[in-house]
C-alpha cells in the first residue's frame, strides 16, 4: 500500500528542474547530495550540473528558461554574475554581495519571479553558533574583553563568514595577504584589518596588538584560502589551552587541510568544508520545497564523497 502511494503521489508532483551552475565543477558533490534528498523524500525532482563559462550561457540555455525550473544552486564563478539575471534578492543576499541560491515562485498573476539568497552564511552560522554561542552570549553579559572572529581571505566567501560574524555576535579582525581585500570587507562589514598575524604588541597593526589593545581574544578562525594556500595558523594562537579557537576551513576537499590538521592536533574544535556544505545544502533543499531537508541523508552523502580513502590517508 505505501508503494502505491508512493507511486501516486509521484504522478501528481510535477517534475521541478534544479542544478548546480558554476565552470569546473566536476568535483562538485551537489548533484549527489540534492538528488538524494529528493529521492528520500519522495520528490521526483531532477538536479544536474550546469558547467558553463558564462552565466549568460546558463540564463539563454534550456533548463533556466524551462517552465519545470524550480531554481538552482549557484558557486565560483557565477556568485556575482548571476544578480542581474535576478527579480528580487533576500536582505542576506544584498548584504553579502553574492548569491547562491535561486529559488523560482509565482505571483499571483501566475508571471515566474527569479530570487536570490544567500545559505552559505547558514553553512557557517550554525555549526558555529552550536559550538560558541552559548560562550559568546555569557562573555557580552559578563562584559569582559571583546571577543573577536579571525577572518582570513578576502573573497566573495569571506565577505558571506564577516556576516556570520556579525550575526555570532562577534567583532571582526580581516587578514588577506592582499590588504586592500582585507580593508574592502573592514569597511563595509566593519571591524579591523591586521597588517600580519604577528604576536608583538609593539608592532602596530599586528594581531598580537589589535588584542592587546583591545583586551580580547580571538573565539573563532574562518578560513576562506583556497587549499592550494597551504595556510596554518602561528603557533602562539594556539599556545593557551584555555583559551582555543573554534577554526572553521570552507575547504571540504581535501577533508584535512593543513590548518585543520595542525588545529585538531592542539585540541580545537573545528568546523570542516564538509559539514557547511551539507548545512547550506539543507537550507536551500528547505527554500526551494518548502520541507524539512533530510539532513541525515545529505550528511551521509557528504561525508561519503569527502571522507578520505586509504590512499589518501597515507
């Protein structure tokens, strides 16, 4: 009987269209984890992906313009490009600058409205608030020193982890081994940039100066580098085992970077690329059916796509 239930309420669903738009996103593991979530909730909706070096490739193409397209996701290149193609965009989206998310509704006229939003915030927000919120909410009422979030990168990822700060609760500090980056996102997120992450309270601009200056302490690292980076953090942010970091790292392949690595090693807890993959997923899966994600589902495929292998390992 469930079966042809099932059965019958596949014929009534209509087929929606999503996919994933982006250029050299073949390690992409999006299609798997959508598709999945579909299947396990018993939608028939299909999810493809869309590698194409131009958004105007994807927005005169067949699937953007099909009437079964019920939106997509959107990463590099495409985050930016992708907002003029746009009706209407979320208040996180505007403040971010970029977009990830494409959901497709209907007015009441029945016209196609294109929105845009941004879950990569969430990706990064809710492990994190799981994991310092609680601290974070007693050291505003304790009134101690000022609590900080460690920015490094200045892309369009970074500009999506300032927000999330923000939200945490958290003052920002930026580094970028391009400062003026650095300076972009200080000015229009607010917070400061460090010339380096040095610990010498005499050099001024350094880290080690911003804190001591203000009588804070850094709660959270999110790294945006890219892998090829190869970025760890200086020795002496990790010296007080009182006082680690929670370090998030938006790279999810390889699972271990070598700031996470070196991070794990001295006790801190982290948030991995994987784990804010399968959470800004689940919110989009949310906006774009309007149920509740099969998170365990999403998380498996994840995590069976970016766990590494023996030979990894060795």
């Amino acid at each position: 009987a469930e079966i042809m239930a099932g059965k019958l309420l596949m014929k009534q669903l209509a087929v929606e269209r999503y996919g994933i738009l982006g250029h050299n996103i073949a390690y992409s593991v999006s299609p798997e984890m959508q598709g999945s979530a579909f299947a396990a909730v018993k939608l028939p909706h299909t999810y493809t992906r869309c590698d194409v070096e131009t958004v105007e490739e994807f927005v005169e193409g067949p699937i953007w313009n099909d009437d079964d397209f019920g939106g997509c996701s959107v990463t590099i290149p495409h985050k930016q490009n992708i907002i003029p193609h746009l009706d209407v965009l979320t208040d996180a989206a505007k403040e971010i600058g970029s977009v990830n998310t494409v959901i497709v509704k209907k007015d009441k006229k029945g016209t196609r409205v294109l929105i845009g939003d941004n879950t990569d915030w969430k990706g990064m927000y809710n492990p994190l608030q799981r994991l310092v919120g609680d601290d974070v909410a007693k050291g505003k009422k304790e009134g101690g020193g000022k609590q900080y979030a460690l920015i490094l990168g200045g892309g369009g990822t970074a500009r999506a982890a300032a927000y999330t700060a923000a939200k945490l609760g958290l003052e920002r500090i930026y580094w970028n081994r391009t400062p003026e980056k650095a300076a972009d996102l200080a000015k229009e997120f607010g917070g400061i940039v460090a010339g380096n992450l040095g610990n010498n309270a005499e050099v001024e601009g350094s880290l080690g100066a911003i804190l001591a200056q203000e009588e804070g302490d850094v709660k959270v690292v999110i790294s945006t580098l890219p892998k090829a980076a190869e970025f760890t953090l200086p020795e002496w942010m990790l010296a007080d085992a009182a006082s680690l970091p929670v370090v998030l790292d938006v790279n999810y392949k390889p699972y271990n970077t070598p700031l996470l690595l070196q991070v794990v090693e001295k006790g801190c807890n982290v948030v991995r690329g994987s784990e804010m993959l399968w959470e800004q997923g689940a919110g989009q899966f949310e906006l774009w059916t309007g149920r509740t994600a099969p998170y365990g589902v999403m998380k498996k495929v994840v995590l069976e796509n970016c766990l590494p292998g023996e030979e990894e390992e060795k």
